[in-house]
C-alpha cells in the first residue's frame, strides 16, 4: 500500500479514486503511566510512555486505515491526515483518514548522464 500526504504519489498516476477511508482508536492513559508523566513534569524533559502511547496509536489507526482501502481494492491512499479528540476525562481518540485509490506507476525516463549532445 503507497500512502502519501500529498493529494497524488510521485512517481505514479491516479487511475481511480475509490473512496474516504479512515481509521480510529480510542486509547485512555494508564495510572502507572500518569504518575511517572506528573513526575517528569516537575523536572522537565520528554514523557517517553506518552511517546509510546501515541505511536502505537498512530500506527493502530493507520494500519485499520490501510484494511478498509485494501478491501475497497485501493492500492495507494492519499491525502492522509491525522486529527485528534478528547472523548472523555482521560481518553483521547486518534483518527486517520485519506483517500483511497488506484495508481499505475507512470513511466518516466531518466536523463542519459553519459549524452553529451545536450
């Protein structure tokens, strides 16, 4: 699957925009982790467990992502965005979308670094 921020891949034509696809989840922070991020705050530096935590929420969310387009027969999404919410105290949501399609890779010929004609 070729996932890109832009609206097109480089390299590739789109031949068929399939649809919106998005993936989500929902993840709450643990007790363990809130005093140890409280304790950093003190003394400053990065909260390495909510690193973690939103990384594995990113991933979580893009790889749901990834199986809608595929079952669409999508080949490439583009366009991706992230967004995030609070649900509720404690409990954020992590949401991906994009849109699904089709690309053919474009054939393209790269410059004779040996022409010496010009």
């Amino acid at each position: 699957m070729l996932l890109s921020n832009l609206e097109s891949v480089p390299g590739h034509t789109i031949s068929r925009q399939i649809d919106v696809v998005y993936g989500s989840t929902v993840r709450s922070k643990h007790v363990g982790r809130d005093l140890l991020a409280g304790l950093k705050n003190i003394v400053g530096g990065e909260l390495t467990a909510y690193t973690e935590l939103l990384e594995e929420s990113r991933q979580e969310a893009m790889d749901r992502m990834i199986a809608k387009a595929q079952s669409l027969g999508a080949n490439a999404i583009v366009g991706i965005r992230f967004s995030t919410s609070n649900i509720a105290q404690g409990a954020s949501e992590l949401f991906v979308y994009g849109t699904a399609v089709v690309v053919a890779t474009r054939q393209t010929r790269l410059p004779d670094p040996f022409n010496t004609e010009g």
